[in-house]
C-alpha cells in the first residue's frame, strides 16, 4: 500500500479504545488544525499543469494520513481534514526523479509519473468511496493532473465517485495535453451530473465538464477555449485565467450571469475589444492583470484601464451595484 494511503483495518486500530487526553493529544483541535495549515495545499485556482507538482504536496498528504493514525483523539479531530482534499497531482522523491522513464500499458506508451498519480488516484477514491463511503460526505475539492497511464478506465472511475461525494465544492482537471485523454473524457463523463460544484477548473478543451457541472459559480480556463466549446450556456458569475481577446464576443451571450471578469491573457487584447462586454449587462467588475509572460507597457495598461471603465459606465445603472476596474500585478504567472 502507498505511503500515506491508511487501510480500514488500520483506520478501526485507530478509532478504537479509550481517548488519549495527555501530551500532544491533549492539544485544542482549533491549535492542531491551525499547525496543520501551515503545510502547503495545492492552490485554487491552479494554472496549467501538463505534469506533477512539487513534492512538498505529497508531503503535506503523508503527514496530515500519519498524524491522523496516531491515536483517537487526533483521528477524530483530523478525519474531516484529510479528507477535505482529494489531490493526484504530486510524487513521491522516487519518482519525481524517474518521471521520465517510460513505461508500456494497455493504452501504449506513457510516463512512470503517469503512472503513479493514477494509482494514488484509484486509491483515494477506493477509500472514499467502497472501503469507507462515510468519507465520501467530507470531500471539498479534488484536484487531478489525468495522464496516458490506463486513461479510459481511470476516467470512468473519476466520473463514477465524483457523483457520490455530496459536498464536493471544487474540481480542478488537468491533463488535456494527450489526445488520448480528450477523446475519452467526454464518453467518461456521459449521463452524470454533479450539482453541488461550484467552481471548475479546466482547459477550454474540456468543454463536457461545463455540461456535467450546472451549478457551478466560478470558471477558470487553463488554456484555449475553442470556438466549438460555444454552444452551451452556463450560470458563471466568475471568468478567470486565460480569458483570450476572441472570446469576449461570445461572454455576453453564453454567459449571462457573468459579475467577474479577470482579462490577464493581454496578447491581441485591444481597448475596442471591451465594447462587446456590453452584453454582460450584470458585469460588475473587470480586473487586469499583467503577468511574466504577458508584459504590456504602461500606456497600454492604461488604455485598457480606460476602456474597462468606460464599458462599464454605459451599463444599465443599479442602485445597489459598484462597478470598479481593478489593476494589479501576478508575479507567478
């Protein structure tokens, strides 16, 4: 069994006999779980991932799994916590080092790292889901990077538990680098539904999750949005990451709701653009961003400035809505 994975024999070891009351036990769950945050999590929203992350998150899930073992007292307090995040997207030092060393599956030719996000993957949602379903309901968010590494079935799975998990507030998918990946996904993903989602993050290739995903609130494009992906509206009231200059024709129509718009993909984007937001007629704030890779002079941060506040003074007047134009600076693009 992987690091950081807990068996339910284990979990029942745990649960089992009276409660430590001394010592490190003894601590108030508000101080543990305020030591707990200390260690990184994987942030939301996240830009583009074409493969695994930092080991400091794998890191972070060993320790949070370990501490949770450890007695009763720290296992009742840190369940929901550990829980809380579903994340296959980081290695263990081992195989971050080999993570370029190919490997031959049923679907061909794939990477050791692919791999090893699947099989952690597969085991977080066995656990939630059939070992112990009652940790279904403490499930946030679930952040995964999908490789070439048996891609059909691992997607299947990924639809299958996401409907199980009542409380499920966030999804970040990664991985539309491999064509192998988007000609499975959409077939994956056919017949389910996950209300509870409120934000989703996603490459503008993956167009199906904003059909499976009707609630959700917050979108964050991780790469181009194709003009094929227009033809579904959605609820959004946020639209952020890389929002290109040739789809703000198409916000108003598609999305209606739209109250946030974050412009920090600034290639090609011109003031006379912003005068197809007038659709939006709930638009309430426009932030621009400049980023690394996105430089732009001074000049041209004020223009865009200029034309983001002109846009929307000529939207319908509302008493009891401020709109502003933010401008500020992401250093880590």
């Amino acid at each position: 069994m992987a690091a950081g994975i807990i068996s339910p024999r284990t979990q029942e070891a745990a649960c089992s006999g009276p409660a430590n009351t001394t010592g490190l036990a003894a601590l108030p769950p508000e101080l543990l779980l305020e030591i707990v945050e200390y260690f990184p999590s994987f942030p939301v929203p996240c830009s583009f991932l074409a493969g695994p992350v930092d080991r400091a998150l794998f890191d972070r899930q060993v320790t949070l799994r370990t501490l949770s073992q450890l007695c009763r007292s720290f296992r009742h307090t840190l369940l929901p916590y550990v829980w809380r995040h579903i994340e296959a997207c980081s290695l263990n030092s081992a195989t971050f080092q080999a993570r370029r060393r190919p490997i031959w599956g049923t679907d061909g030719h794939s990477w050791l790292w692919e791999k090893e996000i699947a099989v952690a993957l597969r085991r977080q949602l066995e656990i939630v889901t059939i070992h112990n379903p009652s940790y279904a309901v403490h499930v946030q968010t679930v952040s995964v990077v999908i490789g070439r590494y048996s891609t059909r079935d691992l997607l299947h799975e990924l639809a299958r538990c996401l409907a199980l998990m009542p409380n499920l507030k966030t999804l970040q998918y990664h991985g539309d680098h491999s064509l192998r990946v988007r000609s499975y996904a959409p077939s994956a993903f056919v017949g389910y539904s996950y209300p509870s989602i409120r934000t989703v993050v996603m490459s503008g290739r993956q167009h199906f999750l904003r059909h499976v995903c009707p609630e959700v609130r917050h979108l964050h494009l991780t790469g181009r949005w194709g003009a094929s992906n227009h033809e579904h509206i959605i609820r959004a009231e946020r639209l952020t990451g890389m929002v290109h200059y040739w789809m703000i024709p198409e916000l108003g129509k598609y999305l209606p709701d739209l109250k946030f718009l974050q412009l920090r993909t600034l290639e090609g984007l011109e003031p006379k653009h912003l005068q197809h937001l007038l659709g939006c007629h709930k638009l309430e704030v426009i932030e621009i961003v400049e980023t690394r890779a996105n430089r732009i002079t001074l000049v041209e941060m004020q223009e865009l400035a200029n034309a983001a506040k002109d846009l929307l003074a000529q939207l319908p007047t509302d008493k009891d809505v401020r709109r502003v134009v933010k401008v500020r600076q992401l250093r880590d693009s």
